[in-house]
C-alpha cells in the first residue's frame, strides 16, 4: 500500500460521508490530528496493559491493534488532505528525513540524556 493508495481510501470515505462527518478542510485539520491523538492512546493503551510481547503472540490482540494503528493512519492521512498535501510532498518529506536521520549519531547527539 502506497501514500496515494491511503489518500485515495481517505478520499472515498470523505466524499462518502460528506455533511455527516466533520469534512477535509483546512479548518478541521487540528480536530483529525486530535483524533489521531486519541486513537494513539488506544495503541497505547494495549502495549501498556497487555504489552508489546503480546501483541506478538495473540492473533485476536494483534488484529485489535492492528485496527487500532488504521484509525491512527486514517486519522494522520486526513490531516495531510485537509492541509492539501500531495503523496509526492509528502513521500519527498518522508525520504529526506529519513536519510538525514540515516546519517545523524544518535548516540553522540544524545550522549548527555543517555548517561546511566
């Protein structure tokens, strides 16, 4: 699955539930973001009480955070349509980022936080 494939499932379910669900404009940008602080929660919420090793390990819990990391994407995807960001922009961002922290030392950057 792709950025645009993401996209484009968001689309469909904003258009499908235009007038009933909030919209993807740049005014309700910062409530699909809170939402998506909301479902974090939830993931969170299953890696603390039931931690990380069972998500590994039960089928039924694994498939619940695994919806439960969907609605955080959903959420995060439509916060990229309501702000009229592109998959190319957002790919682009994505990859820049990624190779500047590919070329970043961590542990020296950080070595005062990381002392025991």
């Amino acid at each position: 699955m792709t950025i645009q494939d993401l996209m484009d499932i968001q689309n469909r379910l904003q258009e499908k539930y235009r007038g009933i669900w909030e919209g993807d404009s740049p005014e309700t940008a910062k409530h699909h973001l809170l939402y998506a602080v909301e479902e974090i929660g939830e993931v969170s919420s299953i890696l603390k009480k039931r931690t990380p090793q069972a998500v590994v390990e039960d089928d039924q819990l694994r498939a619940h955070f695994c919806e439960e990391m969907a609605d955080v994407f959903m959420y995060l995807t439509d916060v990229l349509l309501c702000c009229h960001v592109t998959a190319e922009e957002f790919e682009k961002a994505y990859r820049e980022k990624a190779d500047r922290n590919l070329k970043r030392d961590f542990p020296k950057e950080h070595s005062e936080y990381m002392k025991a």
